[in-house]
C-alpha cells in the first residue's frame, strides 16, 4: 500500500505517508507549550505517523486565536518547541509546524485584533483594526522571524496557515478584503500579502527546507473565493511552495 510506503519532501524523507495535521489543542500557557504538548506529540510520534505538523502557532501575541493557543513570537518559547521536535524525532516521526496569524478571528479580549479591512467575523468578535502598511510590514517580519525561531527549535518543516478565515486567507477573500491600495481589489493584489510573508520565511530557510501551504478550497459563502479562484490564487503562488495542503 502507498500509505505505507516512504515519501519525500525536498531533503525529507518520510517513513509513510501518514500526516497529522495541525490540531489546536489550547492547552498553552502564554504561548509556551506545556506537558499536555509532549505528551500529545509523542504519542502521536508513538503510532508511527511519518510527519507530525504542529498546531498553529502564532507568530505574535495577538496571533493566537485563543488565549491558550501555542505561541513563538518571543525567544523563550523556543525550548519548549524544542522539547516536542526531540520528543518526536526520539519516538520516530518528522515534525514540522504550522504558522499562522488569526486576524479577526483573534479572540483574546484584550488585545487588538488586525485585519486586512475593519470587517467583523460576525456579531460575536470585536470589530478589527483595519491593517496600515506599517501593520502590514510588522507582521511580515514577525513571520520570519517565527520561521528562524523555528529552525532553532529543530522543526523540519513549515506551513504557512492560509486558510480558515485567519488573516492570510483574510486578504485572499474578498469577503473579508475591501481594501483599495495594492492589497486589496484583484486576485493578484489580494494575493500580495501571502507573496510577502512567503518571501520573508523563505529568505531564512536552507535552500532545501520544505515549505507548504494550507488553503481552504472556497469560502461557501456568495461572493467569496470559490473553487476556480482558489485555483487561481495557487498558480499565482505554486513555485514558491513544495506542497499545498488543502
């Protein structure tokens, strides 16, 4: 059988073809991960699954999509990633880690939520600030800067989280994106923010690091992104990704 048999990824070389995907287990405190983590990821690492992606992790404080969300927006996070790619790597399954940002769908309370227009998710978040360019910049390079956090933490793998109403996907959807500058409008302009982010974390990472990309594959909502755009929206970004996960 296939799924039993190796796969390879640029430089990495998986046991099977057996994923687990990203699962946010709000189990963190202030971002850091705690024993819930190490023991979640190595029993995962435990049942022989070839690569383990860890939940999203934000890439700042109001990253997170819950207070209690995994976090590595600050150095001394790092040990405790490194402390799950140990466990993981010892029991025997490659681990990568899923980076994101929640925008509007941030909700702690009391901290700003950013998105790409200052459009609601619905009745039940808080209106968000509409992203300036020095907004934009920030977040940008708080991505790279999570992506050489998670080098030293020893992950093998990243993936960008594009999907799920979370801010990349925010400025993809024109639901969520009315801006009029150079994010916002056409496919290519609302394509734009991802593009940046994409080349900030590639500027750090060895030339054969695997690097993915989550997408939703529509909106399901009128006058969002549907099927055919998505697919446009991937051969906008396709060369610059090993893998989209969908």
């Amino acid at each position: 059988m296939k799924t039993f048999s190796s796969y390879k990824i640029k430089d990495l070389v998986l046991k099977n073809r057996v994923v687990m995907p990203p699962m946010c287990m709000n189990m963190a405190e202030d971002g850091h991960p705690t024993d819930f983590h190490y023991i979640h990821y190595g029993n995962a690492a435990l049942g022989e699954i070839g690569l383990i992606i860890v939940e999203a992790t934000g890439v700042t404080s109001e990253g997170r999509i819950l207070e209690r969300d995994l976090g590595i927006w600050k150095d001394d996070q790092i040990p405790g990633h490194r402390k799950i790619v140990e466990l993981s790597k010892k029991y025997g399954s490659h681990i990568g880690i899923q980076l994101g940002h929640a925008g509007r769908k941030c909700g702690i309370s009391s901290l700003t939520t950013l998105a790409p227009s200052a459009i609601a998710f619905n009745e039940d978040y808080k209106q968000p600030k509409e992203m300036d360019l020095e907004d934009i910049e920030r977040i940008v390079e708080a991505f790279k800067a999570a992506a050489v956090r998670s080098l030293q933490a020893g992950y093998e793998l990243i993936e960008l989280h594009g999907a799920h109403g979370y801010l990349i996907h925010e400025f993809l959807s024109p639901l969520s994106n009315h801006r009029t500058d150079a994010y916002g409008g056409s496919t290519e302009n609302r394509v734009r923010f991802l593009k940046e982010v994409t080349k900030a974390v590639k500027s750090v990472l060895p030339e054969n690091f695997p690097l993915i990309l989550r997408v939703s594959a529509a909106d399901y909502v009128e006058g969002g992104i549907d099927i055919e755009e998505m697919v446009r929206i991937i051969h906008l970004v396709k060369e610059d990704f090993d893998m989209i996960h969908v």
